[in-house]
C-alpha cells in the first residue's frame, strides 16, 4: 500500500486585491513537498486552537508574518521519517511553541515537518487528544502555577485569582490549583461559566466587575497570588491587591498589552510579577512540565468545555475566540476534514 502524501492543510493567503481583509483562509490538499525543511515529518493526529491561532488565521502580521501561512502554535501525532535520528518512525510525539504556527508553518495540516529540537515524546499517561486538551494552554497554565510556587505562594495563605477564566488558560489554572488545594477565585465575564468553573473546583466565580479599584498605588491586600490572562488595567489592579510577598503570574494580553502601574506593590509588598513565556521555554523545564501534566497536576476538564472541530470549522471558530465568544478549550482534527490520497 502507497505511503499517503498528500493530506489537507488550512492555507491563509493574502486576500484579494480590493478585499478589507489582509489575508483569507481556506483548506486546501497538499503534498510532503511542500512543507518548510526539517529533520522530522510528523503525521498529525490532533492540534487545538489558541488565540495566537485565531490571529493568525486572519493574518495578522504580528503572528502570521509571512503569507501563505499554515496556523496551530501545537500538534501531536506519530513521526513518520526522522533524518537526524533522534526520533523513530512510530514514535509519539507533541510540539508546542518554538516556531510552530508562526515562524514555520504549524499543525493545522495533515502533516508538519520540524527541527527535532522541537520535540517532546508524548509523556505516558497521554495521547495525542489528551496531550492537546492540554496544548499550549495547558502548558501555560501549569507553568504559571509553578511560578507561583516558586514565588513562596502556597495553600492556606489566602485566595488565588484566576482572570480569564473561561479560557483555555484560565480553566486549567484554576483546575491545577484546585487540586493542589489552593483556595481559587476564577474572574469571568461569562456567567454561564459559573457551574464547569465550580466543577473544576472554584470556591467563587466572580465577574470582570468585581475586583476592586480605587485611587492611589495600593488597593486593599486581597490576593495570596494570581495568574492572570487578560493584562491591562486588570493586571494592575490584581498587583494593587496581591498581599505582601505574594506572587502573580503574568501571561496573556487579551484586554492590553499596557500595564499602568507605579512600582509600589514590589517595593512595599515585596509582590513578585513573573512572566511567562511558553513559546520558547527551555527543553528541560519543558518536559518537567508536561510530565507534571501527565502525571501529578493531571486534570480533566468537563465535556462542554471541550469542542471538537475540523479544518473547515476553524476559521469561523477563530472568529468566534477574537470575539470573546469561546470557552474552554478547541481541538482541531486535520486529517478528518479531507482523507489522504495514496500517491
């Protein structure tokens, strides 16, 4: 039986001359050869939709640089030819961040091929859905709460605010804390959100509304330490509110990329904002984490928090996360949206 080469891919291309959008998406079927250079070839079997995703499948600049381009910042699947021999054909295997879905073409095609450096073995315990249920989001989250263990922040010290809650980031943070047994406040603008965060282990659910503000550099120390999704004047005002050495978690931008602040929640609490960056977290930190996600800090999220889609429901599905109408997390199934062809 011929090994199949071709396989669908969702394609974004600049637009027609005289269209308002930069750039239109569409799947279209592809061949081995055109894929970017790499040491491996993976055929995929699952990847998820993150909001870097959703930029990008409008094309924009900041993500998508170059056009045409293939979005999904994660995949996982089964490597089917490893030139650098770190890697067998056979093997289960997972990319998130590096370059994926922005520097180099991602995992929103049957088929990727990528640096071997790129690659993580799928951690026991995984396959290739559970590992991106988790994806990008999952990972970030994970990496946040173990920011804010290393920060000194621990059970029994006070609540934890989770902003964003309704997303991908937001519904594990507040998951993986929950089982840690910390005490997590989960901050949505989505009412019907209330119920899966309860279940997900929530002591309270609290709107956009709802954490205070104020004049002057400090607001009343609320917070033993949060992960916030959303920046901007939220992030600002969690800082105002974090209790003296606690710890925040910085990783999303979903309201502003503007932080407007004084520095006096560092220097008379002693708060600690820590970044985090998933795309380029070093390989050895990185599989830590993912071993955590498979092992100890495994969660599982209800299934309405978890839609299913294929290539054709992506780009209205993007849409619809731009517009702050999603929950929860988006798996993409590539190669159910169009069958291989042998060639």
């Amino acid at each position: 039986m011929a090994t199949p080469t071709q396989f669908p891919a969702l394609l974004v291309r600049e637009a027609p001359a005289g269209e308002t959008e930069r750039a239109v998406a569409a799947v279209e079927t592809l061949c081995v050869g055109d894929l970017p250079p790499g040491d491996v070839l993976i055929d995929v079997a699952c990847s998820s939709l993150n909001y870097k995703d959703a930029l990008a499948c409008q094309g924009h600049p900041g993500v998508a640089a170059k056009l045409p381009h293939v979005p999904g910042i994660d995949c996982a699947g089964v490597v089917r030819q490893c030139d650098s021999g770190h890697f067998s054909a056979g093997d289960a295997v997972l990319v998130t961040g590096y370059g994926l879905g922005s520097d180099a073409w991602g995992g929103y095609s049957g088929c990727v091929r990528v640096p071997a450096g790129w690659l993580l073995p799928l951690p026991a315990g995984l396959d290739a859905r559970s590992a991106m249920t988790y994806g990008t989001a999952g990972f970030t989250a994970a990496q946040s709460v173990a920011a804010l263990l290393a920060g000194g922040v621990e059970p029994g010290q006070g609540p934890v605010l989770v902003t964003g809650a309704s997303g991908g980031v937001g519904v594990f943070s507040v998951a993986i804390l929950a089982k840690l047994g910390f005490e997590v406040v989960a901050m949505s603008g989505k009412p019907d959100m209330a119920p899966p965060l309860a279940t997900l282990g929530a002591s309270r659910v609290i709107g956009r509304d709802a954490l205070p503000g104020g004049e002057g550099p400090l607001l009343k120390a609320t917070w033993a330490g949060g992960v916030d999704t959303v920046g901007g004047e939220t992030l600002a005002r969690l800082l105002r509110s974090t209790r003296y050495r606690g710890c925040v978690a910085a990783c999303g931008l979903a309201a502003s990329a503007d932080l407007p602040l004084t520095v006096y929640p560092f220097i008379l609490r002693g708060v600690t904002l820590a970044g985090i960056d998933s795309a380029k977290c070093p390989a050895g930190p990185r599989r830590e984490v993912w071993e955590k996600l498979a092992g100890p800090w495994s969660v599982e999220l209800p299934p309405g928090l978890v839609t299913t889609i294929d290539l054709d429901g992506v780009a209205d599905r993007a849409a619809e996360m731009l517009a702050g109408k999603t929950r929860g997390r988006t798996l993409v199934m590539p190669r159910s949206s169009r069958p291989d062809e042998a060639g």
